[in-house]
C-alpha cells in the first residue's frame, strides 16, 4: 500500500465511504461497541469541528474527528473545556492495520488541534489495547479512569480512560 491521502471529510460520498469502512471496522473489531442505528451520524457527533479520511485508491482506510471537550472531559483532564478539543471516531480498517495509518491520522488530527492553540484529549475503552499503545507511543498520558454507562460486547462494564496529549506538541 502506497501512502495514503489523508484530507479533511467533504461531502455525503465521503460520509458513506467512512461509513462502509467503519462498518468492516466493527465486523473485524466490534468498534464501536454496538453498531448504531445512525453510523453516518455516529460519525458526525454532536460538537464535530472537522474531520479526517486516510484513502487509498478511492477506499476509505480510517477516519478521525475533532470535537468540543464537554464539561465532563475536561474535568478528567483537569484543564478548562475552551483549552481542548477531543480527539473521537479513529479507525483504521483492517487491511490498513500497521501501514501507519492511524498513526497518520492521529497527527493529522493533532496538529490541527495544536495549530488552534488547543490540547487534544480523548476516552478510550479498556479493551482498545491497539488503541492504548498508538497513544502512549504518541506521548499521550493516561489521566484518570471511570466506569462507562454502557456494556462491552463481551458483557462487562465498560472501562474508560481519558488521554490527555503532550502540552505544546503535533506528534
């Protein structure tokens, strides 16, 4: 796989390709935890600023969104919510698993962050341990941990971590 372009997402094709990527994505990884009803508006939540598509050759292979940081988070983070900006919705396909992509992705989405004087933040579920790796290998830090509202697949309470990135950092 050559490199892939990453661009900010355009228009309602691109909605529907990261949708037919993210659903291989759940088939593969069963992410997210339940498959929504609306998954174009999963991936256009509430708060969205922009977003990001890795494409190869007309295929989408991962996707990334930044979004306001709600009370809640920033209070995880310990900073004040007009400080951050949530790093949400990442996903690379399986077929672009350790090409670099969401590696790729999640510098794209934090330098954007980094350029608006912003600090990315994000919550992770306990069993994303790819996930965990890509952003402690990034330098992110682990801020606090809680119980979600919600089940995993397997039927456990979900387990949520909040990341915080490196102060003053594109990584």
């Amino acid at each position: 796989m050559d490199d892939p372009e990453i661009r900010r997402r355009r228009d309602d094709d691109d909605l529907k390709a990261c949708v037919e990527a993210l659903a291989t994505v759940y088939e593969a990884d069963r992410y997210p935890a339940r498959w929504p009803d609306d998954p174009a508006g999963w991936l256009t939540p509430e708060g969205l600023l922009c977003a990001w598509a890795a494409w190869d050759a007309g295929c989408v292979l991962g996707h990334v969104a930044l979004t306001r940081t709600d009370h809640a988070m920033a209070a995880e983070a310990g900073l004040p919510p007009d400080e951050l900006v949530t790093l949400s919705r990442l996903f690379a396909t399986a077929s672009a698993r350790r090409g670099g992509v969401a590696t790729a992705l999640l510098a794209t989405a934090v330098a954007a962050a980094t350029a608006d004087g912003l600090r990315p933040v994000l919550e992770v579920e306990d069993g994303g341990a790819a996930a965990v790796r890509l952003y402690e290998r990034a330098g992110w830090r682990l801020v606090s941990s809680r119980e979600g509202d919600w089940t995993t697949a397997d039927g456990r309470t979900a387990l949520l971590h909040t990341y915080i990135a490196p102060a003053g950092t594109a990584r």
